[in-house]
C-alpha cells in the first residue's frame, strides 16, 4: 500500500486545509480535526481514479520541498494518508478466527444488515484509515 505525506494547516476561523507536496493537484479541507485523514483518503482516492500517481517521496523529501519548511514553522503538520484504491474486484481469502470473536463479529454484522465479509471489509478499511 502507498501512502502520501499531506500538509496540514489551518488558519484562525477557518477549516483545515490539506495539501499534498508530491500531487499539488490534490486538495481537501474538514471542519472537524477528526475528519481530516477521511477526507485526505477520498480526494486521494478520487484523484487516482483518473490520473496515475507518481510515485510518494519519502520524509527528507518532503522537508525538501519549496515551502513545506516555512509552512511547518508556521504551525502546519504532516500526515501518513494512505492511498486504498477502489478496485472492485473480489478476492476469496481464508482467515482465522477464536470462535468467540467470529460469533460476536456475526452477530454484529447481522444487527447492522451486512454480510460477515462485508462487515470485516469495513471494519478493515476504517482501521487501514485511521493507524495513520
């Protein structure tokens, strides 16, 4: 899995404001702090659905590029955003389970209406977004 570096910042009475140094093209703003890395992934992910992505560049890299420093000294902050790519193929995979944890993920996977596979899908996904 790929992941950017984005810039973070905010300015007073204003959203944050997310920006990628290696895709300038790429943009994204949420009111809430909690909201940002969702909203970095959709405009990464929405981006890449279009355009192919050069490759990420790595920390020294990014602190290399023009205004990135100043920025940071201005009270910005860098974030890991990783790219999960919509590819709508399914894939069988066999897994492991305590018995004990494959009821509880049946049981909840059925109160929200989801299939189990879903339900892991999902549960995956919002674990991948947040580990930051």
């Amino acid at each position: 899995m790929q992941n950017y570096f984005a810039l973070v910042h905010k300015d007073t009475d204003s959203a944050f404001g997310v920006s990628f140094p290696d895709i300038p093209a790429v943009f994204s703003a949420a009111d809430d702090e909690a909201d940002i890395i969702t909203h970095a992934i959709e405009a990464l992910r929405l981006f890449a659905e279009d355009e192919t992505l050069p490759p990420s560049s790595s920390l020294e890299e990014i602190l290399g590029h023009a205004g990135v420093r100043d920025e940071l000294a201005d009270g910005a902050f860098l974030i890991r955003i990783p790219l999960i790519e919509d590819d709508t193929r399914v894939v069988r995979a066999n897994v492991t389970f305590e018995a004990g944890v494959l009821k509880a993920i049946d049981e909840t996977a059925q109160r929200r209406g989801l299939t189990r596979s879903a339900f892991l899908a999902s549960c995956a996904r919002k674990e991948i977004e947040t580990a930051g």
